[in-house]
C-alpha cells in the first residue's frame, strides 16, 4: 500500500490544475491536491492549515502574486519553509531558472508537452517522498524529455 501525501499546487490556468490533478490521481490516487491561483491566495492558505503539503508546485506568472514572490515568502517562512518547492511554468528562461534555484527552488521544471511525461514527472518525484527525493530529482534532471534543472 503507498503512502498518503499532499501536494499543493498554485497555479492560475484551471486547465493545467485539472490535467495535472488527473495525472497525479493516475500516479497514486491517496495523494490529496489542494490548490491556489495565486501567491497570495498560496501563502493564506499556507497560513490558516495545520497540515502541510509535502512539496509544493508553484507557477511563475500569476496574477496577485507571482511565483518569485512567493516562493520568496515561503522560503523564509520558519513554519512552513522546509517544504521542498518545485518552480512548474511554461518559461524555460535562464533567468527565471536560476532565480528559482538561488531563492530555494528544489527544481525548475518547465511544463511538459505531453501528458506522459508529466505522469513520469509526477511518479518519479511522487514515489521518492519523503527520503529518496534528492536521488530522484538528480535522475529527473538528468534524463528529463521536458526542461528540468535541479
């Protein structure tokens, strides 16, 4: 039987929540999603549960808030900021990417194209929690058809 865990994604395109919520059931159906659209919104929900997510996928471009600002936040939060965040946008700029990375982005994974290789995302991150993560983050970077820079 797998673990149960949480995600949390924040992202503001209700078509990439819905998809990534149906790849993530077919990858282990006892993960529970919880959602944002913004960094805001992320950050209150953040501060108001007593069960955290055990990663976090944030989007860089959102209204309210951003994703830079948030994981910001997040980061230098003492409740909340050990979560590992994974930066999850359509930007593929060096920029955005060592950004994400310099301000304690686990890794920036830009959106895959296709629905398999998000599930490989998924799974791979998904069935390393909580103590293989960092081996599989390694192995994803290095063998990801999608951009992904741990």
């Amino acid at each position: 039987m797998s673990k149960s865990f949480t995600v949390f994604l924040v992202d503001d395109d209700a078509d990439d929540t819905l998809l990534f919520n149906e790849v993530l059931n077919e990858v282990n159906p006892g993960v529970k999603l919880i959602s944002a659209t913004n960094g805001q919104e992320a950050l209150s929900t953040l501060n108001t549960i007593t069960n955290y997510p055990d990663i976090i996928f944030l989007d860089l471009n959102m209204p309210r808030m951003d994703g830079k600002e948030c994981l910001r936040l997040i980061k230098t939060n003492t409740v909340y900021g050990h979560i590992p965040v994974f930066m999850y946008s359509t930007s593929s700029m060096p920029k955005d990417i060592q950004e994400a990375i310099a301000n304690g982005a686990a890794c920036f994974i830009t959106k895959p194209s296709s629905l398999k290789e998000l599930k490989h995302i998924l799974s791979t991150i998904i069935n390393s929690l909580p103590d293989q993560l960092e081996a599989a983050l390694k192995s994803l970077s290095m063998n990801a058809e999608s951009t992904i820079f741990c």
